[in-house]
C-alpha cells in the first residue's frame, strides 16, 4: 500500500524554476558584514568588558576589607567617632601618634588604641573615663594575648603606669597602660573590650 501524496505547496517567487537567483552588490555585503560584526561585539564584547571591570573591583575590595580585617597590629589612624563612643576611649583632640585596631568575634569586640599627649591632657583624659594619676599602678595592666595582638612591648627601662575600669555588660572594661618615663610627653595605650 502505497502512502498518499500530499499535494506540493507552490513554490515562492523567489525560487521559480528557471529564475536567476538575485546576488548581493559588494556594497550590500560589506554593510551587512559591519552591522552584524557591530551587533556581536555589542551582544558579547560588553558584557565581558563589564564583567571585567565588575570582577576587578570586587578584587580590589575584597584586598581593601581584609587588609583592614585582616591587620594584626596597631596602624597609625583615628578610630572612628563611633568606635570611640562605643568603646568609651576620649582620645583627647590635640593628641598625636594616634593609632588603632579593633577586633571583633562572636564573643568580644576590642578596641585597641594608643597615643601621645602632653600631661594636662592626660590628665583630661583619665579625668573623663573615671580615674586619674594617683589611681595607676606600677606595671602595664594591659595582657599578654592584647600586648601582643597590638604589637606593643613593655620594656623594663620604661616607668610603666596602669589600671583597670571594669564596667557591666554591655558597657566596655577598659585596661589603660601609660608610659610617664618623659615628663613632658605621656604615652597612653588602652584595651576596651566589649561583650555583645
């Protein structure tokens, strides 16, 4: 048995038996050649120029944030008005040799911070944190896991002064370490620890 012959649908103009096929003039190709080289440039080369500079960016961000995370001792810089407030730590306006580290975990945050002042100003900044010079004790009062996390020693040579502030959670405990040894400059180093 024989399958049934569907009838032939007609030919179009353009394929008429017997009819020349019409060519492209030299213009019309090269013209068509530009647009669609054009067209796949636009369609790949700019995604892949965005994702270039996109990818770029993100690198250099990414090195930004861990060279600020990822900093293992005290760098020379001002904590932030809000880390100050935060970690309680007035560093008084007219001091010098400022720098700072914080450090944060799912159990402790740190504000390691240290700076230079003349003694008035000592005086103003342990005035406004609660203590005062009479209350430092011989010795530095900041640990041996902190001391070496900021990057600080405690030479023997040196009249070091220091002292506690404890305060309740979640207000910061403050260790505070001073270096008297040149009576017209003071060294201060402080530890403030937070628990969230």
């Amino acid at each position: 048995m024989t399958p049934p012959t569907l009838p032939r649908q007609a030919p179009s103009p353009d394929e008429r038996p017997g009819a020349p096929t019409p060519t492209e003039d030299r213009k019309h190709v090269v013209r068509r050649r530009w647009i669609t080289a054009i067209i796949i440039l636009l369609l790949v080369g700019v995604p892949a120029g965005y994702l270039a500079v996109s990818a770029q960016q993100s690198r250099q961000s990414g090195r930004d944030k861990a060279s600020k995370v990822g900093a293992a001792k005290v760098r020379p810089g001002w904590p932030s008005k809000v880390q100050r407030s935060i970690y309680e730590v007035p560093i008084p306006p007219n001091a010098w040799r400022v720098g700072f580290l914080e450090t944060n975990n799912w159990r402790t945050s740190r504000l390691y911070t240290q700076f230079a002042v003349v003694p008035g100003d000592l005086d103003a900044f342990l005035s406004s944190v609660g203590t005062s010079r009479d209350r430092l004790t011989p010795g530095s009062s900041i640990s041996a896991h902190d001391t070496e996390v900021a990057g600080w020693s405690w030479t023997p040579e040196i009249k070091w002064l220091g002292t506690t502030l404890e305060a309740d959670d979640p207000r910061p405990t403050r260790d505070i370490t001073v270096d008297l040894t040149d009576p017209r400059v003071s060294k201060v180093y402080v530890v403030s620890t937070t628990v969230p």
